[in-house]
C-alpha cells in the first residue's frame, strides 16, 4: 500500500512538472532546473543577459534590448554576464570584467560588439585587448593586470558555475529572478526576448506582492 502510495506522489510530481514546463514554454520561457540569486540588490528583480561577444545573435540583440534597458521602471535591475563556454570565449569574458574592474565596461561594451562584428578583429590575445583599452585611458600596463588579476579569475569561475547551473545551452539567454530563462528559441525572435522579459518581471512583482500580504 505504502509502495502504491509513493509511486502514485511521484507520478503526480513527474506530471506537474511536465505541465509546469509546458506552460512556461507557451509563455516563451524555459523553467532554471534550479534557482539561482544573481540579485546585486535583493529588493530589486534581477534580469541578467548571458551573452558572449562571438555570438552574433547576441550582437543583433544589442539594440532592441538596449532600447528595453533604457525604460526598466526602478524596482529592476539589469546586468550583463560573458558566458565561458568555450576556450574561444575565455578572453572576451576576460575583457568584459577586467572592463569592469577598469571601470570603462559601459564606454567600450558596444564598441567592442563592433570592433568584432564590423571591424573583423577576434580579440583572443590579451595584448590586443589592452591595446584596445587605451582608447578608454587606461594604460597597457593597467589592462594586461586586469585581464590577468584574480578577481577577473574569480568573476570567470562564477560565471561558468552559473552558466552550469542553469544549464544554459547557448546564447543570448535573458534569466529573470534567477528562475526563468527566455532564449531566442523560446520566445520566437531575438525581438521578442524583451518582450517576454517583460511579462515575466510583471509575473515576479505580482508573486512578491502577494507573498508580501500572505506574511
């Protein structure tokens, strides 16, 4: 009887799940297998891009997500994190926080999107990324210790456990509180993806108001 019983719970649980995934599937989404805190300011809803700047279909989001960014009302907060999923993606991960770290990270993002996808360079040599850096006033010699510095070091292995840990498959990926993924896939378009950020970051407000009565 027991056994019965415990087959027949797990069966349920299997079957509530399958429905919960299809659902979020429907609404352009994806369920994180578990949930992840990327939360700078926990009383803000966090939407983090994982992107790589390879990735031209990361390149192509720039602009409506840009655009989207722009009109986030206060209670959001958005954030960029370089995937490492690769050997090829490590140095523009490297650029990405050592930017960071040097503080131009906002004057040199867009302009390093560029530099790859119109200008042609490839950025897997530190001593080209430095060189890039100096137009942001930063010296070779302050770049090339960046790139190498333990807290780039750092900022990389915790990308690489996130990644891992929502069990990201490619790029670009929209995660919304650490729980909901919007890819390019899922939503329908690279066009879309902001769109279904939005109806998501509705969803969390909705879900912590009602918490916040419930306490």
């Amino acid at each position: 009887m027991l056994k019965s019983l415990m087959v027949g719970l797990v069966g349920l649980s299997l079957a509530t799940a399958a429905v919960t995934a299809t659902a979020a599937e429907e609404e352009g989404y994806t369920l994180a297998p578990s949930e992840v805190n990327l939360n700078a300011d926990d009383s803000k809803i966090n939407v983090t891009e994982v992107f790589w700047y390879g990735c031209p279909h990361c390149y192509a989001l720039e602009d409506p997500l840009n655009n989207w960014v722009s009109d986030l009302p206060e209670d959001v907060e958005f954030q960029r994190l370089p995937a490492v999923m690769g050997d090829n993606w490590r140095p523009h991960a490297q650029a990405y926080f050592a930017a960071e770290e040097l503080g131009i990270v906002d004057e040199m993002h867009e302009d390093f999107f560029n530099a790859m996808h119109q200008d042609g360079r490839q950025f897997t040599d530190p001593a080209e990324i430095a060189d890039f850096f100096t137009d942001y006033g930063v010296s070779e010699e302050d770049a090339l210790k960046a790139l190498d510095s333990f807290g780039v070091k750092s900022q990389i292995n915790r990308s690489q456990a996130t990644t891992r840990n929502l069990q990201l498959m490619g790029v670009p990926a929209l995660v919304v509180d650490g729980r909901y993924i919007v890819s390019p896939r899922s939503a329908g378009s690279l066009e879309n993806m902001p769109l279904v950020a939005s109806r998501l970051v509705e969803q969390v407000r909705e879900e912590r108001a009602s918490q916040q009565e419930a306490e």
